[in-house]
C-alpha cells in the first residue's frame, strides 16, 4: 500500500511523530529509533490495542469509531482543525470491498 492510498496512516504516522513522551507524560526511556511516540504507546494512551493502532497505521482497518478517532486526536494532541482532517481522512477512506468512499456520520467534538 503506497501512501497515496493509506493518507490515513500517514497522517497518523506524522502526528505521533510530533508528541514527544514528555508532552505525553512519558518518562524519558533513553535512546529512541523513532521522533515523538512509539506506535505502542499512542495506542496505550488512547486505551486501544497496539495491534488494531498498526492496523489503522498501516491501513488495513480504516473505519475507526468516533471514540476511537477523539481518543486518537486527544493522544495527539490534535486541535479542532487537524481533528476535522483525521475525522475526513476516516470519512474519505475507501471500502475494502469496493473501492468506494464508505459513509461515514463522524463530526469533530465542539
């Protein structure tokens, strides 16, 4: 999957790559091979699986629940404008079985 298709995993790769663990309330562990969060601690955080967080990362889960989405935009620290990004990228990720956009009634938290 290229990331012209998974803009979904992409974003969510770049946002956690700008939180750092202190931001997070994360005591500093050393050295790190990745900027910002680890895939395991953005799903700790969000109170989802690390499992299902590389499932939405990687693309092959991308109908994500409102709870799921907030909690996401929460752990990384989204405001209100890059919240209504993540939530169109959910909205706009095609469906596995036809390709066409699946209808989705997401609306940012206000």
């Amino acid at each position: 999957m290229t990331e012209t298709t998974n803009a979904l995993g992409a974003y969510l790769r770049a946002r956690r790559a700008l939180v750092t663990p202190q931001q997070a309330g994360i005591p500093d562990g050393g050295v790190r091979r990745v900027p910002g969060l680890r895939r395991e601690e953005v799903a700790m955080l969000a109170g989802i699986s690390a499992d299902y967080y590389l499932r939405l990362e990687r693309g092959r889960d991308r109908n994500p629940s409102l709870q799921v989405v907030e909690s996401l935009a929460r752990v990384l620290r989204l405001d209100q404008d890059h919240l209504a990004h993540l939530v169109a990228l959910v909205c706009e990720a095609p469906s596995p079985r036809d390709g066409r956009p699946v209808p989705r009634s997401l609306r940012p938290a206000r």
